[in-house]
C-alpha cells in the first residue's frame, strides 16, 4: 500500500468497526406487508440474492426497531417509514459491522422547512 492508501484506510476502517451496543435486535419476524413495499418500491432489494434480500430486510427492520421516524405536522404510513429505512440502509449494507451509532431519530416534514 502506498502513502495514500493508508491514510485512507486508517480513518475508513476505524467509521466501519463502530457498533452501537445498544441496539436491540428485533425479536419478530420482518412483517409480509412490509416485503411487499420493498419488492414494489425498492428496486436496490430486487436485485440482491436470497440470502441478501433476508439481511437487508433485518438491517431495516433494525433499524426501525431502534430508530425514531417521527412525522412534523403529517402523517406517513408504512411506505414512507419503510423508505426512510431503507434509504439509510442501503449505503452502509456492504459494511455488516457498521451501524448508525448516532441516529436516534428522523423527522419527516410534510413540505420544505427552510423556504
């Protein structure tokens, strides 16, 4: 590795080993409704393999699990929930050990709040 290749690797691999400890792990199984909306609104979902497509519905349904989807004068339904997760999921999916160790919740705002 060269110079710059190990300056990068070091900060890069230190952001990937951090673990939040103090997220549960779901103890259901990942809803057949919520399935549906990920074949028909996740395109990022249908193209993974079984054994992929069953880790990323865990990843997301962790990360529902632990993190707060709270509406700002609206209200969102599953779709929107499912899609908030899933967008926070899919950058971070080849990294299995990494979590979002400082997200605790996402506002959801019915239209711009910084006109």
């Amino acid at each position: 590795m060269n110079l710059i290749t190990n300056l990068i690797y070091i900060p890069y691999k230190g952001i990937l080993k951090k673990k939040n400890n103090n997220w549960i792990n779901p103890n259901k199984l990942f809803p057949n409704k919520w399935r549906s909306i990920l074949t028909t609104k996740v395109v990022y979902y249908n193209n993974l393999d079984q054994l992929e497509k069953e880790l990323f519905e865990h990843t997301t349904f962790e990360f529902l699990w632990n993190c707060k989807i709270i509406e700002v004068d609206t209200t969102n339904d599953d779709i929107d929930k499912i899609l908030v997760a899933t967008n926070a999921i899919i950058p971070i999916f080849s990294f299995p050990d990494w979590q979002y160790i400082n997200l605790v919740e996402v506002l959801i705002y019915s239209a711009a709040f910084n006109e």
